[in-house]
C-alpha cells in the first residue's frame, strides 16, 4: 500500500519558498535603507577630512554648485579655520520618503527622495555645538547621491 507523500512535500516547498522569500528581503536593502547609508557614507567621509570622497556622491546638481577644488578648500577651511575643530560625530534620523521634491526653487522636480535628519555634533575652539541639517538622497543612473535643500 502506497501512502500518499504531497503533503509532506508541499509542506517542505512552501517552507522552503518563504524561507527563500524572507532571505530575500533580509539580503537587499530597501531604498530607504540605501538612502540612509549613502548619506551615512558621505558624512563619515567627511568625519574623515576626505573630502573629495565625499563630493563623489554628491548628485550632478550638487556637484555643478561646487567644483572639487573649491569644495575640498572651503569644506576644509570653514571646519579647520572657522570651527576649531579637528572631527565630529554625527547621527542620522530614519528615513522619510518624499515625492516630488526639488532641490532649489525653480528646479528639477524630483519624483522620489528620502530626507534623513543629519545631527552633527562639534567640539571645537568656539565650545561644543551641533548642527542640524535636511540632508536627501535619490537613485540617479542607479546610484544612491546625496543632494542639499537650496528652497526659500
């Protein structure tokens, strides 16, 4: 007599396909995940006086406001010379998904962003204080670049 094994193998399928699924989703981060780690990213650059890494990922809006030179000269300057400090830490806020954005004004019109709040803490010549800072991110080309908000 013959028993009928389906059900133990479409048990074992079906266990397997959702574990599959969930491996999935665990491995490839969201885009709010990736958002959040390129503008991660740009800032530990900058925590690390490596300027010019950090102007990489800067979308091409942003990288037509600043030349490289003149970013690496004035990002350095205006923490070494105005600020009196040497490092900061930072912490980054959750992500927020915002549709239709534009960076300036009058500018592009951007269909999807994630805005994460930057919090970066100084302690410096001047005594210890923070800024707070808007900071986006959006897939161009796919890749994650970091844009600034320029909006009246």
């Amino acid at each position: 007599m013959r028993q009928n094994t389906f059900p133990v193998k479409g048990l074992a399928i079906l266990i397997g396909g959702i574990s599959l699924i969930l491996l999935v989703m665990f491995l490839i981060p969201s885009d709010s995940q990736q958002a959040k780690k390129t503008i991660q990213q740009f800032y530990k650059h900058e925590q690390q006086w490596d300027f010019i890494s950090a102007w990489n990922l800067f979308h091409p809006k942003m990288q037509d406001r600043f030349s490289k030179p003149s970013y690496l000269q004035n990002r350095s300057h205006i923490f070494m010379d105005h600020f009196g400090v040497d490092s900061f830490s930072f912490s980054l806020d959750n992500p927020k998904k915002v549709t239709d954005w534009t960076m300036t004004t009058d500018g592009e019109v951007f269909e999807v962003v994630y805005k994460v709040t930057v919090t970066k803490e100084y302690k410096g010549t001047y005594g210890n204080f923070s800024i707070i800072q808007d900071v986006y991110a959006t897939k161009e080309e796919n890749n994650w670049v970091v844009l600034w908000d320029y909006n009246d």
